[in-house]
C-alpha cells in the first residue's frame, strides 16, 4: 500500500514554510523581476527557517534533522508558489551542502559544512548544465583528467545559480568518457581558483531575480582532496534523481499559484453578466489545470518515496520532472488564456509564471531536495 499522507511534523514544515512563501515571498516576487533582484533581508528571513541548516549535523552547527527528500519536495513545492527565483535563490546552498552531506569524506565534511551552519545565508552552488544544445548528463563535454595526484578540468558550465557570490562551487565532470552516470565525478573548487573564470550574469527569458552565470574551466588544476567523496567518489545518478524531484517539486508550487490566480479571477471577472468561471471553456481550462497539478505531485511524491527507501529513484525523478516541465508550462499558458488580453499585462503575475515555466525544462541540477 502507498500512502502519501504526511507526518505531523512535515505538515508543521509545510504550514510554516507555507506562510513563508505567501507572506514573504508573493509580495517580493513582482518587484524582483523588475529590478532582477531578490532583497538580501528577504533571503536572509528564508535562511532563518532552517531549509539548509536543519539537515547539517549538530557538531558542525546545524539543527542535525534527519534528511528527506519528500520533506525536501514539500519545502521546495511551498517555495515554489512563492516565486521560482526566490526559491531557487535561497535553495542554492543545498546544492554543495547536501552532497557533501552525503557523499563527502570526513575531511570534507570538516572543511564545508560548518559554514552551514552559521546564522547568516551561506553561498554556495553546483555547476551541472552545459551550453550546447545535445547537453546530456552521462555524456559531459567538461573533463577532469587525473595528473599528477590531483586532476584538471577543462570546459564550460552555464546556469550556475548565484556563482559569483558562492565561497565554493561542486563541479560536476566527466573522469571516465563512455561511461554513463558512473564516469562523472563531483570537484570542490574555491572560489578564486586559477583556471576558473566566472562570466557575467547571463540574461534569460524568465527567471529575472536569479543570478546565473556562465563558468569556464581552463587548466583549473586541483587536488585530489577536491574530488568530492574521495577515491570512493559519488553516486551521481542518486544526487540527479534528488535533482530531479526538487525541479519538479518546484514546479508544482509555481503551477499551483498560476491556477489559483487565474481560479479566482475567472470567479470575479463577469461577461454577459455572469462570472467567466461559469462558461465552459473556462470550466473545463481550470479543471483540466488542477488535474495536472494533482498528477505532478503524485509522481515528485513517488519518485521522492523511491529515493527515501534508499532506491536510486532514476526512472520516477526522470519522468516527474518531464511530466512537470510540460504540465506547469501547459498550466501557465492556460492561465494567461483564461484572463484574455490581461494575461499579458504585467500588472497580473501569469505572464511571469509563463516565462520562468518555460525554463523548467532546461535547469537541471538547479536544486536538490
């Protein structure tokens, strides 16, 4: 039997993030993407809820919570109705954290994870993604060639979330060519290494308030200390389908505001005398709406279950995060048809939701659950 039903504890999670999100988060969300600027007291009161330090052992100055990734989906999905960016944003630690957390020698343990533990937002990301249109996870064009005791990289990273900012960043590459999943290993580089040059802040479509940018590697030469679980390594393929989960979990949140918003308006604005909800055409565009968000959620949960039983969760994650990136991006699209020519105002938020659902497709490896 699958039961679903959360405990008492990750219902509390969800009500206090929850109201994180609408009270906090809505209201900032607008002026963000104007400006392209998330409010550092903003994201500061985000880290105050423990979304990063909660899991981090307590002899390094976390709360030493036990680690979940259906917690993780909740977290990210109440997040993500706040606004995508912010969330993203204030999530980004996670992405060096957590993998060390689970993966990472003692000494690397050592050497991470206390700044977590800190009382102030401490930046951190990972550098997953790659600019070329045929990207593919188990076939990365970034290497790390061993020499010498340690090993050099080569090549570029794009998407990297908040990278200029970060004191260390997880690099994933390729050590092993033709080898799928198992040939890539994970690289902790300090910020200001030689053969590391962090570009500009790129400029997308959607996603405004985020700052991402474009990594080159040339020659950046490391230890072997720096390779991320040691002689061990990692499983690569678990911390994707974590990857995976926290997209999709993300997305549900942002494709739960755009129909809740376009619901409502359809309940209030009035043609022919009548609230619009009631015609057909808008009925049916809603319900269909709240289907897809309900069977979104059904897969980010299951493939979330999988990976709490210990099982690598990679074909559940692979389709949750398909499904979602179509489904939030069809409900988005609805919710600027269901307010006709308003939808495109930016006085409404659905046009925002359009184009940041419009990137769920690409940000792989963005967040972590």
């Amino acid at each position: 039997m699958v039961d679903f039903e959360l405990s008492e504890e990750q219902q509390m999670i969800r009500d206090t993030v929850g109201a994180f999100a609408r009270e906090q988060i809505r209201p900032a969300a607008r002026p963000a993407d104007e400006s392209g600027k998330i409010p550092g007291e903003l994201i500061e009161q985000a880290w105050q809820l423990g979304l990063v330090r909660g899991a981090i052992p307590e002899k390094f100055g976390g709360d030493g919570d036990t680690r979940s990734a259906i917690t993780g989906a909740v977290v990210a999905e109440e997040l993500g109705y706040g606004d995508l960016s912010i969330a993203i944003h204030v999530l980004a630690p996670r992405l060096l954290a957590f993998p060390v957390l689970e993966f990472g020698t003692d000494d690397q343990r050592a050497q991470q994870l206390k700044r977590f533990g800190a009382n102030s937002f401490a930046p951190a990301t990972a550098a997953v993604v790659e600019p070329r249109f045929d990207f593919d996870l188990t076939a990365m064009q970034v290497t790390a060639k061993a020499d010498g005791g340690g090993y050099v990289l080569n090549g570029t990273k794009c998407f990297v979330p908040i990278a200029n900012e970060s004191g260390a960043i997880l690099v994933y590459a390729a050590t092993k060519q033709d080898s799928g999943f198992a040939g890539v290993d994970g690289f902790l580089i300090q910020k200001g290494a030689k053969g590391m040059e962090i570009s500009e802040r790129e400029k997308n479509m959607g996603l405004k308030p985020l700052a991402t940018y474009e990594i080159a590697l040339k020659d950046c030469r490391v230890d072997g200390a720096a390779r991320l679980g040691g002689e061990k390594g990692i499983d690569f393929s678990r911390l994707m389908s974590q990857a995976r989960v926290a997209i999709g979990a993300l997305g549900i949140g942002m494709a739960r505001a755009s129909f809740e918003y376009s619901r409502d308006y359809a309940k209030e604005r009035k043609a022919f005398g009548v609230p619009i909800a009631t015609k057909q055409a808008i009925a049916f565009m809603l319900a269909d709406m709240a289907i897809e968000i309900d069977a979104s959620r059904l897969l980010v949960w299951e493939a979330a279950s999988q990976l709490d039983k210990g099982k690598d969760g990679l074909k559940e994650s692979y389709l949750a995060k398909n499904y979602v990136s179509a489904s939030a991006l069809k409900v988005a699209d609805n919710s600027v048809q269901c307010l006709g020519g308003h939808g495109y105002i930016r006085e409404h938020p659905v046009e925002l939701y359009l184009r940041n659902a419009r990137g769920l497709a690409t940000i792989d490896g963005i967040a972590t659950v």
